[in-house]
C-alpha cells in the first residue's frame, strides 16, 4: 500500500540498483508485447516499475509492482528502467541516490 503522506518521484534507476524479493508470476504475451516495444523504440521506456527503499540494503531499491516490465528491460538488454520511486520517511539523514550511485561506480572501478 503507498501511504498517503509518501514522497513520489520519477526518476531513471540502473537495473543492478533493484531487489526483487517476491514471486510473481510472469505473463509471457505480455513480457513478449514490452520486449517488443522496447525493441522498437530504444530512446523510450515501456512504462514505469514501482520501487521502494530496500529494507536490506542501503541505496539500493526493492521491486514492489512492474514485475514484467522489470523482466523485459532486462530481456532487451536494458540498463535501466523509468521508475516511480518512493523516497524514505527521513531523507535528511540519506544519501542521494546519484551522489551514492557515482560512488559505488567508482569504488567498482577501483577494485
């Protein structure tokens, strides 16, 4: 459920940034019709995936609706996906998510 008092945003999230915790199950003529849109139109997204802060990882974000549309950008071969993000309750203490992004691709780089 989304809160009513929830901070939305939309914004694009690099696919390796997204938890999935749950089974759901994948409709294929679905998952076939979004590779195929995402196909035929590389500088577009094929609709937005919900995500949420992981509760288990910092930064990171977990899945919470959009399961196949997750799948296709992965089956096309996408590195990111059009997200609505919901924010943390207490974003005074939190990292931005691109100030945290751009380290941990630098850290990567180091090792």
């Amino acid at each position: 459920m989304i809160k009513q008092c929830a901070k939305l945003s939309i914004r694009v999230v690099p696919i390796e940034c997204i938890q999935v915790k749950e089974y759901q199950v994948r409709y294929v003529d679905q998952l076939l019709r979004y590779i195929q849109l995402l196909k035929d139109h590389p500088k577009e997204y094929a609709g937005l995936v919900y995500l949420v802060p992981s509760d288990t990882h910092a930064g990171m974000f977990a899945l919470y609706d959009g399961h196949t549309r997750f799948c296709a950008n992965i089956m096309a071969g996408r590195r990111n996906v059009l997200a609505v993000v919901e924010e943390e309750e207490e974003t005074t203490t939190s990292v931005p998510f691109e100030e945290w992004h751009d380290e941990a691709i630098r850290e990567r780089m180091r090792t």
